[in-house]
C-alpha cells in the first residue's frame, strides 16, 4: 500500500492553489503582488534551510504509531510542505491571470503537469534522492511567472523586452539560489529548460500579453452607445449548455451589422495598442475579413472598452479575436452567422 504521507506535498501545493483561487478573485491587485513576492522569498528562505539540514547529513525520522508518534516526521516534513503552498499560491494566482483571464485551457494542463512533478517526485525521491532538482525548476518558474507580471506593470509598458528580461532574471535568481545553497544539491538545467520553454511559447504567441487581462467579450447586433453605456444584443445559449452565456449561432437579418465588444482590463499607467480581428472560414481555411484598430487606457476596473462591427457579413462560421496589433491574442470568439430571424425570446441586452 502506498504511505498516505507521500501525497502530503501534492495537497500542500493545491491547498496553495485554492486559497489563491479563492480569496484573490479575477485579476491580481497590487498588494497581491506584494504577498506573493512574499511566497517567493519564503520559498527561497526555505530552500536554503532544507540544503543545509541536507549538507549536515541529518537522517529523517520514520513515522511510528498514533499522533505523538507521527509528530516527529511530520514536523521534519513541514518545511517541504510549506515550500509546495507557496508555490501553489503562487501559481494560483498567476492562473488567474495567465490563463483564466484570457480563455487558455493550457492554464490547467500546466497545473496537472506541477501536480504530476509532485507526485513523480515523491515516488522517485528514493531512486533519485535528492528533490532539488525539482525545488529549483518550481522557483525559476515561480519567479519567471511573478516578474512577467510585476516588470511590465512597474515600468507601464507592454515591450516585448520586459518578458524576456523578467525571464532571465527570475531563472538566474534560481541559478544564484542554488550556488549559495551548502552542498549545491540537485541541478539547475532543468530551470534553464523551462525558461527556454517561455520564451519559445512567447515567440509563438501561445502567452497571453502580459499584464492584459481580458474581462469580457461578445458579438450579438443592435449596439448602442450612450455616453459611457455600451449596450449589445446577444442571442442567449440553450439551457442546456449551462457553460454559456451566449449562443454560438447568430441570427441576423439582411442588411444588419455584426458586432463585437471587448472590455480588457490593464492596470494604472499602462497602454496598450489593441486590435479587433474578424476572420470568415471558407474551403481554403480562415481568411481576414476586417480589422479595427483602438488604444488602451490603463486603470478601469471592468476593463477598457472597444467595439467593432462587419457590415452585413456572409453565411458561414465567424471568428472574432481581440489582440495587441502586434499580432498577441488575448480572447477569441467563434460563431456561425445565419440570416434569419432570432428565436422567439432568444434575445438580451447585456450593458458593458
């Protein structure tokens, strides 16, 4: 049977992940930013001590019988467990924004991924030894991931060199890390790897634009502007598609434009030059129909608003994407568009 103890650093690192997911909410504030630089420096804190406590060769107890028992290998595990909650809040945090924010399901393969290295780890602690290999991967990607953030927020621009600055500094304070720990345990190349990793999924565009937030996004017709009100008509999903709020086939008469509203959150100081793309798929694939063009300003809590429209668009399956007009995406739309009119009591107006 396997020890029930072994799975004590994966539920540290969810506890982490859910507090995080809980109590932080849809964007990241800044005296957020401040605790989770707290985590960070926790975490190095704690590593360092485990290095040490592993340089003087000191011998884990084994568990004995009952409570008073187990104390002891308990208590020699505690450090350990307390690094895997900072780095599940850690992480928790950075999937809200990363991912959550801007649609990516990659947020939750990456998270199963962390997981599994947990697990891996601990059924091939005895193998292998050491776990410190695997301690500075987690805090290279914890500091890449934190910095990401926190650089381009700091300095109020989107340039594509904050990301790759913010990601050599957070794999070098990895690399600092673990030549300051006694002994030198475990490797760093595998940090060096993940950070590598970043940059390639940055240059393929596979990571959100970094601090962007994407808030809210919808394409429906009858829009309205009044002042600072957008308004929108959707066609609402079936019941039974519980997960959304709106259909993926839009019903439009002759003649009617198809509209599309973005509201993306960035934080005070920042701009950003931002983009709406509509794409028509025909037998040859997706092809650029239309592209509006706007500027961010930074700081509205519900996001900065854009809209756009296509001009009586064609039967046929729509694509709608809001991005930096560098080329990022930040969310996209899907939709099949049919000339016809709604449903019966299909139909709302959602307020922007």
């Amino acid at each position: 049977m396997i020890p029930l103890r072994r799975f004590y650093p994966l539920a540290a690192f969810l506890g982490g992940f859910i507090w995080d997911a809980l109590t932080i909410g849809q964007r990241v504030k800044t005296l957020d930013f401040w605790r989770l630089g707290a985590f960070l420096v926790g975490a190095a804190v704690l590593a360092l001590w485990m290095a040490r406590r592993e340089a003087l060769q000191a011998v884990a107890p084994e568990p004995g019988e009952g409570l008073r028992g187990r104390m002891p290998a308990l208590l020699w595990q505690a450090p350990y467990l307390l690094l895997n909650f900072f780095y599940g809040g850690i992480f928790s945090a950075l999937f809200i924004l990363y991912f959550k924010s801007s649609g990516h399901l990659g947020t939750w393969l990456m998270t199963a991924f962390l997981g599994a290295l947990l697990v891996g780890n601990e059924f091939a602690g005895k193998r292998y030894g050491k776990r410190f290999t695997l301690t500075w991967a987690l805090f290279a990607l914890s500091a890449i991931l934190l910095f990401n953030f926190a650089l381009p927020q700091l300095v109020g621009s989107l340039d594509a060199r904050w990301f790759y600055i913010s990601t050599g500094v957070g794999v070098m304070l990895a690399h600092v890390l673990q030549r300051l720990s006694p002994g030198r345990p475990g490797s760093v190349l595998p940090a060096w790897g993940l950070a590598a990793v970043l940059l390639l999924a940055w240059n393929y565009g596979m990571i959100a634009p970094v601090p962007l937030v994407k808030r809210d996004m919808a394409v429906g017709h009858e829009f309205v502007q009044h002042g600072g009100h957008y308004a929108l008509t959707l066609e609402k999903a079936p019941a039974w598609q519980f997960w959304r709020e709106q259909a993926t086939t839009l019903h439009l008469r002759e003649g009617e434009r198809l509209y599309g509203v973005s509201a993306v959150f960035a934080p005070k100081g920042v701009t950003a030059a931002l983009e709406h793309r509509w794409e028509m798929r025909d037998e040859t694939g997706w092809h650029e129909v239309a592209r509006s063009q706007f500027q961010t300003a930074g700081g509205r809590e519900r996001g900065y608003r854009g809209y756009s429209w296509v001009a009586d668009p064609a039967d046929g399956d729509w694509r709608f994407t809001v991005g930096t007009q560098d080329g990022r995406t930040i969310g996209t739309l899907s939709l099949t568009v049919v000339h016809d009119a709604p449903p019966a009591d299909s139909t709302v107006v959602r307020e922007f």
